[in-house]
C-alpha cells in the first residue's frame, strides 16, 4: 500500500505542473497587460518610475523566463500581490477557504444522507410505477441549477428569519450551533444534485449485488430481509457509490462558488467572483490553483480509499484506465 | 430496430417530446413574440401573471414580457449549449481516438493533456476561460466546450480500446487499409453509442454551465434576455415579484430535464450492457 500511495503521489507532480501552464498562459492571453490595468486605477508615473514599474510586471522579460519565476515563488508559498488591495493573495484565500470547505463537506455529507437511502428504497420497491417514479426523480434532481434552487430557498425562507439566520456570517469556532444553521440551506442546494446522482448509482449497485447467489443464501438460511439487505447487500453495493461520491466531491467545491453568491457568504467563491468583476488577475490565479489542487488531492484520496477498501485496485498497477 | 424501441421506450420518448417542445418555442419566437422582450414598458413594471393582460408568467422590473423573454432566451442557450457540445466532441472525440488508435507516446501525452483539463471543476474552468476571454456570448462557446474535451477524448479512448483487438480490424489492416481510413470507417462507426448518450447528457449540462455563467453575468448579457441574466435581475425583485424568479427557472429546469430523460432513455435503447453504469 506504501508503494502505491507514493506512486500516485508522484504521478500527481506532472498534473500539477500542467494546471501551473495553463493557468499561467491563460492569463497572459488576456488582451491588455497587468501594467495597462494597473495604470488605468493610478496617477501618471514619470519615465523612470515607468521603468521600475515595467521591471515589476515583467514587461522587460521573455514569458517563459516570467513563467518559471512565477513557478519558483509559488512553491514557496507566493501567489503574489493583489492589483486592487495590494495585499498578499495567499492569506487572503486562506482566510476564506474554511467556509467553503465546510460548505464542500456538509453538501457531501447531505448528498449521502439523502442519496443512499433513497437509493436503497428505489431498489426494493420493483413495481413499474414506482421504477419509473424513482428514475425520473433521480433525473430532475440532476437538472435542477443550484443557484435557482438557492433563490428559491431564500425566497421562502425569506419570512422566517428565525429559523434559518441570513445575514452577517458567523463562524464554526463562534457558534457552531448557528453556523451550522445558516450553512443548511446552501450546502442543501450545492448537494441536491449529487444525492441525485448517489441514488441513481445506490440503487443500480443494490440490484446488481441483490440478485447475487449470496443474497439468496442469506435468505435461504432465515435472516430477516432487513439484515440481508443493510447487512449484506448494501456493505458491497456502497463501494462504486463511495467512489462516484468522492470523485463529485471537488464538483461540489465548484458549485460552492456560485451558491456562495446567492447566500452572500464570504467563502472563496465569493473572493473569486470579486476578483474577476475587477480584473484582479493574482487573487483569480490563486483561486484556480487551489481549487484545481484540492480536486486532484480528493481525487487522489477517493482512489486511496477505494484501493484500501479494494485490495485488487492495487494490484493492478495503479493504472486508470 | 432502434426507432420502434423509441416508440417503447417512455423515457426517451418523454425527452424527446420536451426538447420538440422547446424547438417549436424557438421557431415561433422567429417569427412572433407575445411582446417586445426588450423595450421597457414603464406603465407595466412587475405586474402579476394573468390572462386579462397578456402577460402569462408576469412582467419584470421594466415591464418586459417574461413568457417573451424566456421565448428569445430559449434560442441563444440552446445555440451555445449545442455549439459548446459540438465544439467539445469534436475536439475531444479526435483526440481520444487518436490516442486509443496510436498507443505509446501519443496516447501518455494526448491522455496527460486530458488529464490537466480534468483538474479543473467544470464550472470553476468555465468562469476561468470567461474571466480571461471577456464575458461576450461566443466566449461562452468556448468556456463550456473546454470543460467538454478531456470527457469525450475518455469515452471515445476507451471505446477504441475495447475494439481495436477485434477481428474485423485486423482483416481491414491486412487488406491493406491505412490508419485513417480504419480508424474513421470501421472504427469510429463502432464507437457512435457512448458517444450519442454522452451527447445527450453533455447537451444537458451545457444549459445549465450557460445559465450558471450568466447568472454570475460571466455568459450572455444584458439586455439580451438568457435564462441566467433574468434570474440574475430576479433577485433584486424576487421577494415583492417571486414570479420573476420562477418561470426562467422552470424554464431552465424542464429543457435540462428533457435532455437528461433522452440520454437515460437513449442508454436503454442503443446499448443494454450500458444500463447500469450510471
């Protein structure tokens, strides 16, 4: 398991290094240089503060020598200076990355919650109607957008303050209780989706493993229904959907930016949104970088998991194909 | 034959019917439009649905018709949506048969590529691509079909290597055919049914990347009437005029709901060993 782990972990250094690229050249496409942009908010600059300024923005160095040290100082933990604060973009996304992880983790957490045994029960009620029913609930909670569902919720929460707070953004470390609360609702409309998605794998998984030999031996010897089927059927069956939950995962971190907007949280999404409205290039690279790090890390430990959980994955050499 | 399992089969069928349905809208909308989708009509400013006035689904906060607006909306998201997937399939279909024909060096370095665009959360990629390229309508092509490329490049890859060991290859190679031509005749013929269900649910999910970008105002802007941007102005009115929130939604909700219904049903119908993958 050593052995596997550190070579996936190696395989992440090549993945990384291209999201680095094209994160990196992307910007630089975009028409007008950072100087242009940082001039349009400032006062006129003498020829030699000018020439300073050019140093400072690279305009006097070939892109790909401006690549390599922009490389060098982010591996050292410098995401560079915001254009619009003028501070430090690292610790300004550290300081927001906590809210919209536990938005990620209670989205995960509801989509399992609402999806697994949703998706169990469609498996066992066999009847037509109720086939076709469970199927076309499972694909309109695919279709519905989050950010519409989020409207709608504060919408109709919109006349019970009490219930659900709005408003200011209180911490898990002030007030668990309250955060959790007012976390609810948009990890509810970031999640509705992949509980969609779980019930659908839920229960194709649970009529694959429910017509085993096994089952019917279980059966055959006297267990109750209820022990063959959360006993033994769902302990094999819960091993693809654990996988398709895990690989969603950063999907969910996705979805947190928009949801963020909607519930006017001050997560990352929201400083990405901010950024990008204000054309503040380091703090949007420094978003992207993290997020596309996050989601390769989940990636990454969702296949650990499954490897632990599933000797065979490992040897096959790791390969994913 | 496939055409009378799709008469069976009433999901496809109930997908279909929905997309028709939306297809109809758009070329109505062509040619009549209950009102102006655009000009401000300050005598009607949100006013409530109702027949006496014509305004079915209501007025926004300038008066503007919204079963007019949701009408000529429906035509640039469902053109970006079906430009984004062909723009991502093409792309992605070519690099993946490429790589799943060639093998070796082609295929590591064609799949890494793919690799790194699937670094990316879709949506997270698609604000990214707007935010550099510039939030104009055709940019928003160009942002989702990006997200599309390394999914179908996988499909298309896979689907070559499950067949590429098979005999009727190996008799095309030894009669002497070259490698685009097996490749375009025998093999991509063989591959067409992921590739159709993955159209299908790509198509879905295209409406709803368009209508998050412009809800975010990243995709179509304003005053063009999308989806996203009338939820976009929604929010400012939605409490006092809920009616403005609700009807571009549904809007949203039944065309994504067709498109995911056609791909389910069309799973069932084109390839049965498909049924339990997803």
């Amino acid at each position: 398991m050593g052995r596997y782990i550190a070579k996936r972990l190696l395989s992440l250094i090549p993945v990384l290094f291209g999201v680095s690229v094209i994160v990196f050249f992307l910007v630089r496409l975009i028409p007008g240089s950072a100087l242009q942009m940082y001039m349009g908010t400032q006062v006129e600059a003498s020829p030699a503060q000018m020439e300073e300024l050019k140093r400072i923005f690279g305009e006097d160095r070939p892109v790909p020598v401006l690549y390599l040290e922009w490389l060098g100082r982010l591996l050292q933990g410098d995401f560079g200076v915001s254009l619009r604060t003028g501070r430090p973009v690292l610790p300004d996304i550290a300081s927001r990355l906590p809210l919209s992880l536990e938005l990620t983790l209670m989205a995960l957490f509801l989509a399992l919650l609402i999806g697994i045994p949703q998706g169990i029960f469609a498996s066992l009620g066999r009847r037509p109607f109720w086939d076709l029913a469970n199927r076309v609930i499972g694909l309109l909670g695919l279709s519905l957008p989050q950010f519409w569902l989020a409207a709608l919720m504060v919408l109709a929460f919109s006349g019970f303050r009490g219930w659900i707070p709005m408003g200011n953004f209180v911490s898990f470390a002030a007030n668990p209780l309250r955060n959790i609360q007012m976390l609810l609702l948009p990890s509810l409309a970031i999640g509705i989706g992949l509980a969609a998605v779980i019930m659908r794998y839920t229960r194709n998984s649970m009529l694959e493993v429910l017509q085993m030999d096994y089952i019917r031996t279980a059966r055959a010897k006297g267990l109750t229904r209820r022990v063959v089927i959360l006993r033994h059927a769902l302990k094999n069956a819960i091993l693809p959907v654990i996988t398709v939950a895990g690989f969603n995962t950063g999907y969910l971190l996705g979805g947190a930016i928009v949801i963020e907007e909607v519930f006017a949280l001050p997560g990352m999404g929201r400083l990405a949104l901010y950024a990008i409205y204000q054309r503040d290039y380091p703090v949007i690279q420094g978003i992207v970088l993290v997020i596309a790090t996050l989601f390769v890390l989940v990636n990454l430990l969702t296949d650990l998991i499954y490897a632990l959980v599933d000797p065979r994955i490992r040897l096959d050499s790791g390969g994913k194909h | 034959m496939p055409a009378t399992r799709l008469a069976k089969n009433s999901i496809a069928l109930a997908g279909l019917a929905i997309v028709a349905l939306y297809l109809l809208a758009i070329l109505v909308s062509l040619v009549w439009l209950p009102f102006d989708p655009v000009k401000i009509d300050a005598e009607h400013l949100l006013e409530a649905p109702s027949l006496a006035s014509g305004h079915l689904f209501g007025t926004d906060e300038f008066g503007r018709d919204i079963l007019s607006r949701i009408m000529k909306g429906s035509l640039v998201s469902l053109v970006i949506s079906i430009s984004a997937t062909a723009l991502g399939s093409v792309v992605g279909i070519f690099m993946g048969i490429w790589a799943g024909y060639l093998g070796g060096r082609w295929d590591h370095w064609i799949m890494r590529l793919a690799d790194v665009l699937f670094s990316f959360p879709s949506l997270l990629l698609a604000i990214f691509v707007m935010a550099v390229l510039g939030e104009r309508t055709y940019n928003v092509v160009f942002a989702i079909g990006i997200v599309y490329i390394p999914q179908f490049a996988r499909i298309s890859r896979g689907a070559i290597l499950t067949i590429k060991p098979a005999e009727f290859v190996k008799a095309a190679r030894s009669s002497g055919a070259g490698s685009a031509y097996i490749l375009f005749r025998h093999l991509l013929p063989n591959i067409l049914v992921p590739i159709i269900v993955q159209i299908s649910l790509s198509l879905s999910v295209a409406i709803l990347l368009e209508s998050s970008l412009s809800f975010l105002g990243l995709g179509v802007q304003p005053p063009y009437p999308s989806w996203g941007n009338m939820l976009s102005s929604a929010r400012k009115v939605m409490v006092i005029a809920p009616w403005t929130a609700v009807y571009p939604g549904l809007a949203i909700v039944f065309l994504v709901l067709g498109f995911n219904l056609l791909g389910d049903g069309l799973r069932d119908i084109l390839d049965p060993r498909l049924k339990n993958v997803k």
